[in-house]
C-alpha cells in the first residue's frame, strides 16, 4: 500500500515536471523576468525608458528663413534633446477661437517673416499636451492640429493649425523665447538642408532641393523571447494553453490569445472586451503610449505615426538615426497598439530590435535623387501624383544574405500612398504592372 502511494506521488511528479517543460519549450527563449504569481499585476517586457515628447514629437521642423528667401529642414536626430528639456516645462496661453484658413493660405501666411514650423505624422489632440496650455476649454481637448508656428524673432507671436479641418488657432503668449527658440535653430549638431515647398494633391511636402547623401547603417539585431511577453500578457501562466501550428505559436487562456510568428518575427495580441466604455481621443493616445512603454525595446527613437478613427489603432514608427525605418509590410518596422477603456485589445509587435552597430566594409553612403527629380519620375507615369499623400527619405530593412544577426539599412525616397508606404521605384513599378495588366 505505501509502494503505490509512493509511485502514485512519483507518477504525479514526473507528469507535473513533463507539463512544466513542455511549456518551458513551448514559450523558448531565456527567462529574463520571474513570472508574477495568478492574478498579480503583469511585468512590463519593455527595457527602454520612453518619453511623451520623444513619441509624440514632430516628424519634420522647417525654419522658414524669409529674410534670406529660403527654407530648411532640421534633421530631427538632433533635437529630441530640446523637445525632452522645454516641451514639459514650458507653456502657452489661452488658445483663442479658431478662424478658417485654406492650406494654401495658410502657407502664404508662413511665407511672410521668419517662421519655426512643426509638422507632426497624425493629428495630435490638445487635451494630450493640456498641461501646456492656460485654461484649456474642455471641448478642446479632442480638438487637433497638426502644425505648430513660432515666431522666430517674437516667439509670442504663435499658433496651431490642423491641415485636414482647415482651422487656424491663434495663441495669446507663450513661455518661449528668442533665445529657447536659437537654441533649437543654432544647436552646433544641427543638420540643415534646403528644402522647397512642394504642393503634391492639395497638401504642401516639403523636398530637399539638392540630391541628399545618407548614410548606410548595419547592426546586430536581437530576437526578444517569448517569455518576456508571455509574462507580461498573462498573470498566471498555469493557466496557459500552448499550442504550435507550422511557424505560429499560440498562447492561450479563458480572456486572450497571443500568436507568435517565427517566420515574421511578430507578436499578435488579441482579447475581447465587454467594457467598451468612452475614451477621448487624448485618453486613447495617451494609453496607447503607456502600451507602447510596456513593450517595446527598440534602441532608437520611436514615433507616433497614425490614427484609424474606425478601428482606434494607433501606429508607431521605428526610426534611426533621425530616419524612419521601413520593411516589407512593415512588420519589423511599426507596432500597432489598440486600446479601450478597460485595457488593450488587439497588438501587433516586432519581436527583433536592433543592439550593436557595425562598422562594415562596402559603400557608406547612398546619393539619392532630389525631391523635385523624385516628383518628376512619379509624373512620368499614367497616374502621375494622383495616389500620392506624402513622400520622405527612410531606411529600408535588408536582411545580410552572410549572417541572420546582421541587418542593413538601406536609404532610399518612400512615397505614402493609399495609407502605405512604399519604396519609390517599387511602387512605380505596381503601377506600370497594374496599367499593364500583370
């Protein structure tokens, strides 16, 4: 009798230590943090201390300098220091009522003394930055604007404008300074480049007015565990369900479901929610921020990049080196986060993040056409601009055929087209295919 309780314990043991490290291989990867007991508070898989103002920052800041009849682009790389030290601590006064104004005339008004602008990717609510604004009416808080204005030579002189409504919002003072502002337009790291306004189906791009020399980057990369995420997604891991299915792993519990892809490197996070609730445009950001802080751990910058109104999901961009990072369908390139009032429901995440750069032999810089050259060869074709929303230079994500822990990053001219962004000569030539009937 106590031989077969003893078998019957060992019995027990033995399938409880097979359960254990069968989820151990399923989850792969090094443990990195130590799973929170069942219904603790989830570990956040993210290394990476990440700012409001870096990830809401603008995507361009052009210096019109009307005195000397030119304009230019300040390489972004180079400011986050200024936007982390003043954008917290400074503020506006009270934001007047605002008055139409065409986008074409809007850059007549930019056309007239010397003016600092900043371009952001998407529309930023004014409730997300409430603290620097002076009694901030409450129905502005979901209102947007996706250009800022500064005086250079009387910064009180400002404003905000919103591209898509059309609205211009003036402001009565501001904290800032001539010298804050010369010491954004000065800084001696300051990479400037001429660029023209360009006027591309109703919006203004502004494109560098000479052939721009970028350089080439490679890096080590990382592919991040599992573990690190399952543990952050689920409280109590013994409650898991792991199943594998050709390159995919799914996670899964009674609430939510991760699917990890090993062929895409990325992480998809699904769970419903019965609360739905009400979220302000400036809440539903805001949160998608404190997701993003939780679990991305890219090594440079990273952007606020769109906003789906249908679906509430949030974009953000990779960026090195002051440049966005682009992929085939972007899946090492953007994570897309979508919250509601009781938490985040749907992810979609890379799994790889850049480490260490490398300083390889071969050619170091890349000479890319101008903006003007780039805009004629869209011309060329049948559809000519007609697609066209925007247009940057970014660096392409290209695997190393020699090594799978080294990645190269190409520049190359993007164009936004119908929501995507592609490589230029890629999307002529889906044009030419699509007009050809291929």
């Amino acid at each position: 009798m106590i031989w077969s309780r003893i078998k019957h314990v060992l019995l027990t043991g033995l399938i409880g230590l097979s359960l254990f490290l069968s989820f151990q291989l399923w989850t792969t990867g090094v443990q990195l943090r130590e799973p929170s007991s069942g219904g603790g508070s989830p570990i956040p898989a993210s290394l990476v201390d990440r700012s409001l103002a870096e990830v809401f920052s603008p995507k361009k800041i052009v210096w019109h300098r009307n005195d000397l009849s030119k304009k230019v682009d300040i390489n972004m790389n180079y400011t986050n220091e200024w936007f982390e030290k003043y954008l917290p601590e400074t503020t506006f006064g009270e934001v007047q009522s605002p008055q139409r104004l065409s986008y074409s005339d809007y850059q007549d008004y930019l056309n007239d003394e010397n003016w600092v602008e900043f371009i952001f990717d998407a529309p930023i609510p004014f409730g997300l930055f409430e603290y620097g604004f002076s009694d901030l009416p409450t129905d502005y808080e979901n209102r947007t604007f996706t250009h800022v204005f500064m005086n250079t030579d009387d910064p009180e002189i400002a404003g905000f404008y919103d591209s898509h409504s059309e609205f211009l919002y003036q402001i009565e003072e501001t904290d800032y300074t001539p010298d804050i502002i010369d010491e954004l337009l000065y800084s001696a790291e300051n990479v400037l480049t001429d660029v023209e306004p360009i006027e591309v189906n109703e919006r203004y791009l502004y494109l560098p007015v000479e052939e721009q020399a970028v350089e080439y980057h490679d890096y080590l990369v990382e592919r991040l565990p599992n573990n690190l995420f399952i543990y952050q997604f689920f409280s109590d891991t013994s409650e898991i369900d792991a199943r594998r299915t050709g390159n995919t792993t799914r996670y899964i519990d009674l609430t939510t479901e991760v699917r990890i892809n090993d062929a895409t490197n990325t992480l998809t996070y699904l769970r419903q929610r019965s609360d739905m609730g009400q979220m302000t445009f400036s809440e539903r950001l805001r949160s998608s921020y404190q997701e993003l802080t939780q679990i991305e751990n890219w090594t440079d910058h990273v952007h606020y990049q769109n906003y789906a109104p249908e679906t509430h999901e949030v974009t953000f961009q990779r960026y090195i080196q002051g440049y966005p990072v682009y992929s085939y369908q972007q899946f090492e390139s953007t994570n897309e986060i979508t919250v509601v009032e009781s938490g985040r429901t749907n992810l979609r995440i890379p799994l790889r993040v850049v480490q260490t750069p490398l300083t390889l032999t071969g050619e170091r810089i890349k000479t890319l056409p101008s903006g003007r050259d780039i805009i004629n060869q869209l011309e060329e074709m049948e559809l000519g601009l007609d697609y066209i929303e925007d247009m940057r230079i970014g660096l392409t994500w290209t695997e190393s055929e020699e090594d799978d822990r080294v990645v190269h990053f190409e520049p190359n001219w993007y164009v936004e087209a119908q929501g995507s962004w592609v490589e230029v000569n890629r999307y002529i030539q889906s044009q030419e295919e699509s007009l050809n009937g291929f």
